[in-house]
C-alpha cells in the first residue's frame, strides 16, 4: 500500500492524504460501533436515547457504565460490548496511526545513494 524501503520518501501532501483517509476510517468505525452501542442498550436494557448514548460511549472510552443495568440480557450486552469496544479502540488507533508510523519507520530506513 505504502511505498517500499526502496522507493523515495512521499510528499508531504501524500502523508496528510493518508493521514486524513485513515482518521476518516477509524472514526467511523468508531461511530458505527457507538451506534451500535446506542441501539443495543436501547432494546436491552429499555434506555432511554439519552442514557443509552452516554452509556455507549463511556464503555468505548473505557469508564464504565453509568446506569445500573437490571435485565440479564443487558448485562450480557454491556459486557460483550466492553470487551469488543476495548478491542476496537486499539485497532483504531493502529489505524490511525499507521502512516506516520510509516513514515518515521522509512525515514528511518532509507537507503541513500
């Protein structure tokens, strides 16, 4: 995808596109997964939109939930969603974070003539 150790060190410009598509990535997966979220902790937990968007985002930033849960099927939601939100945060951030990884790597790395 990205050019190899061989290959000239990209433009500015083409780091800052890079940068720009995988932030445009990351965050929408990350606001896909909130509303998904949103939507299980509305039909699990009978929420209402309000607790069930602070709940869904306090999970994905790692705080915790803010409202007792009192049904079994939203419990077992809210702790499949923790371990999976936790997941994805990381992988986001990979993601995000791949082209100026790369680019500090193959500065790093590149053969002068």
């Amino acid at each position: 995808m990205y050019e190899k150790k061989h290959h000239p060190l990209a433009s500015r410009r083409t780091l800052l596109l890079r940068i720009l598509k995988t932030s445009i990535l990351a965050f929408s997966i990350l606001i896909i997964w909130l509303m998904v979220g949103i939507m299980g902790y509305r039909i699990t937990c009978n929420f209402g939109w309000y607790d069930s968007l602070l709940n869904a985002a306090m999970i994905m930033s790692g705080m915790g939930p803010t409202k007792d849960i009192a049904y079994n099927w939203g419990k077992v939601f809210a702790s499949v969603y923790a371990i999976i939100s936790g997941i994805l945060f990381i992988t986001c951030v990979g993601i995000f974070l791949t082209p100026i990884v790369h680019r500090f790597l193959h500065k790093f790395h590149l053969e002068t003539k």
